[in-house]
C-alpha cells in the first residue's frame, strides 16, 4: 500500500482533552500524522500550515523526493538510471502516466499516437493571429491548451479514450509550444513530420523555415530529451498542487494542465531557470569577473540564481546528472558565448568556496537547464515554456491518480480568519 498505518500513533492535547492521531509511512519510511479527522473530532479545529511546507496534502505513487541525501526517483527508479539507459522522454511519459514500463508494442503504439496527434486542428491558426506579437509564450501556451478543449474535448470514459487524450495533450503541447515561438518572432508555423521522434520533431517546428529545414544533431536532440525527463515529475510542487486541485473539482485534463502552466510561469517556480540565466547577464555587464561578482555576493549576504534548492538540502541528483550533459553538449558545439563561460567559472569558483559548500548552496537544476537551453539557441521567454513541455507528463499522470481515486473529494484548504469579527454597513452618504 502507498501509506501504510503500522498502528503507531501520537496524542494531541487540547482543552485538557486528548485525542489520538494515526501515523500513515509511506513506502520510503517518511512519517506522516493523520489528521484527517481532527477537525470533526474537536468540533472545528484546524492545523496552520502557511505555504503547505509540513502538510501532506495527498497520497501519490508518482515520484519521491528525499533531499537530505538528494534522491529523486520516478516510479521507484532512481532518476540517475534514466541518464544511463538513455530512456526516452516518450517512455518515461508512459511509466509517469501509466505507473510501469511499457512493453516494445506499447511504446511502439504511444509513439505513434503522439505523431498521429502532433498537428493542430486549422481553426486555432485564428487564436494564434489574435495574440500581440510580443505575446508571452506561456500566455499563449495556457491559452492554447484551454482553447484543445473545444476543438478536442478529452471525453474520458475508459482505459483507451483516456490514452488518446493524454496523447492529444502530449503531443500538442510541444506544437503549440513551437508555434507561438513562431508567432512571436513573425515566422510562419511549421508543421510536425511524421517521420521524427518526439523531440526531433519539436526542434523540427522550431528552428525550420519553409525554405530551410532544421536537422537535429544527435547530441542537441539527447540533450533536449535529458531535460525532459529530469522535468518530467517533481512531488507535488506549486504547478503539480494546481492541476490535482483543478482536476479535483472534476475539470477536464486539459483545463487542469493549462492552470499548471499557470503556476509553473512565475519566476519562483518555472521562471528560476530563466532567472539563472540573467544572473550570467548581471555578471556580464557589471564587468566583473565570476571570482569577484562571488566575493561581492558573500559581502552583501545575497543569493546567486541557480544555487541552493529549497527541497535538497544536499545536490539536486537533476543537476548532477545535467551537470554532466552540460559539458558533453559544450564540447561537442563549441560554441563562442561569454555567458557559458562565465556558467563554467562560476561553477568552479563556488564549488571551492566553502562558504557556499557548508551552506549546502550547490549549483541547482536551473543552473545547468539554462546553460543547456540557451546552448541550444532557445531563447529566454521560451526557457519555462520547455520546462512545462517535459512537466505536462507528470500532470497528466497526477491529474489521473486524481480522477482515478474513488474516495476524492474536491479540494477545500481551510483558512484561519483574521479579519473584522463585525463591521457595521454604513450608507454611502454617512461614510468618511
């Protein structure tokens, strides 16, 4: 079972009375008091968790997290094992989604699902002309995702049609990613090819031209998958909480994923690799070398974007894993760009700095995905489009396990009111 209650249980005393509280261990052993009754067990009381940072809000088998020891896995399988068997990012939908490793015909048949649905219904071509070409992609993208609803409504009712609509969204995601990079750079849309893989296909949509097309080098194309993967699924962080309430009150999948992209745009969440990447640009033009932009940053007791997590109290295994495509990926373009050099000095300058090793402040995955995203010429507005392309198969497989549990119940927080206990209604006339 995902929470098992072994029996142990711990006493809350209140009012003089005690009440006792179930402790559920998930399968990894971490410990969680049940308090699920306490409210009608007191007659209204509630706990008073800002920011939900000690509440469990839900049971998931999706993926676990342990960051004291810096351990990610998907499915119960260590995220490292992804980078060494070279997994897919469309393989590792399927076991995010579906909860196993497919078989040969079930990727075979995945695959083709996501090419058969790659192309957008004509009639959005009149969404995308109405959007102001500086447009923020991910306005777009949430739009584009609610606006799937009416051309291709996921009319879930069994196994197989919920498989075509997480197909749908899948691969539409990435066309419609590509198609507003398009539009806000005053290109035509490129459509998809039958003939490429999930990811050569979208680097197909990108960076083609009618008269030119684009052709993936092999390492772009391992790299990009990479960082899908390693984006893919994440506990249950701002964007994934947002789909699984969403999708709690019985909105569709595509209504559901679309508020994820939502939450994932701002620069706390999504936006923390594109926030890396500008502190690279701070560097640049202050004129200082990464050595002294460090020895000024330790004075003034301030933060370097890309460093430290608030999750891993030890290395993001993402950015370990990253890390290492990051100097593959370098090597192999040899691409002239003072802000990788300075990602790279950096890097070295504070992993030799003990103030930031004791401080546990490590290089991040958004340090690495933007050195890998704008190595691969994605520009700065579209670096948490990307993260939301790989993250839509850990909403699609949350918003699932949401719709699949017979005992939910659509999500309601409580609220400690601080407000007025009463305030007279004055007229207008009698107000100061």
């Amino acid at each position: 079972m995902m929470n098992q209650n072994t029996g142990q249980t711990c006493t809350l005393t209140l009012d003089g009375k005690e009440y006792t509280l179930p402790v559920l261990t998930g399968t990894t052993g971490a410990r969680s008091i049940d308090i699920s009754g306490l409210r009608a067990a007191t007659g209204g009381v509630t706990t008073f968790d800002p920011s939900f940072a000690n509440t469990a809000s839900c049971s998931s088998a999706i993926s676990s997290i342990d960051g004291e020891n810096g351990v990610l896995t998907y499915r119960g399988i260590p995220i490292e094992t992804f980078a060494t068997e070279h997994i897919s990012f469309t393989e590792t939908a399927w076991l995010l989604i579906f909860g196993k490793l497919p078989t040969t015909a079930e990727i075979e048949r995945f695959g083709a699902l996501l090419t058969k649905y790659s192309a957008l219904h004509r009639s959005m071509d009149l969404h995308f002309n109405a959007f102001p070409p500086n447009g923020h992609p991910m306005a777009i993208m949430s739009s584009m995702i609610n606006a799937m609803s009416t051309h291709d409504r996921p009319r879930i009712t069994d196994d197989e049609s919920f498989i075509e609509s997480a197909a749908k969204l899948l691969s539409k995601v990435r066309t419609i990613a590509a198609a507003s990079y398009k539009a806000s750079i005053g290109e035509p849309a490129i459509y998809p090819r039958f003939d490429l893989r999930y990811v050569e296909n979208f680097l197909h949509m990108m960076f083609s031209l009618p008269y030119e097309p684009f052709e993936a080098d092999p390492v772009v194309a391992e790299a990009l998958n990479l960082f899908l993967v390693l984006h893919a699924d994440h506990g249950q962080n701002c964007s994934t909480s947002t789909v699984r309430m969403v999708g709690s009150s019985g909105a569709n999948l595509f209504t559901s994923c679309a508020a994820g992209v939502c939450a994932l745009w701002g620069p706390r969440h999504g936006g923390a690799n594109a926030n890396a990447v500008k502190g690279l640009e701070r560097i640049h033009e202050s004129g200082l070398t990464p050595r002294q932009y460090v020895a000024k940053v330790k004075d003034e007791r301030q933060r370097i974007p890309g460093f430290g997590h608030r999750i891993y109290r030890n290395w993001d295994p993402r950015a370990k894993i990253l890390r290492r495509a990051c100097d593959q990926l370098l090597d192999t373009l040899n691409r002239t760009d003072p802000l990788l050099d300075i990602a790279r000095e950096l890097e070295q300058v504070v992993l030799a700095d003990d103030y930031f090793v004791e401080r546990r402040l490590f290089p991040n995955v958004d340090f690495y995905s933007g050195i890998v995203l704008r190595a691969l010429n994605i520009p700065l507005n579209m670096f948490t489009v990307m993260f939301s392309i790989g993250r839509t198969a850990g909403w699609i497989a949350q918003w699932k396990e949401v719709h699949d549990d017979p005992r939910g119940r659509i999500d309601r927080p409580r609220q400690l009111y601080r407000g007025a206990a009463h305030t007279e209604w004055t007229p207008p006339e009698d107000r100061d």
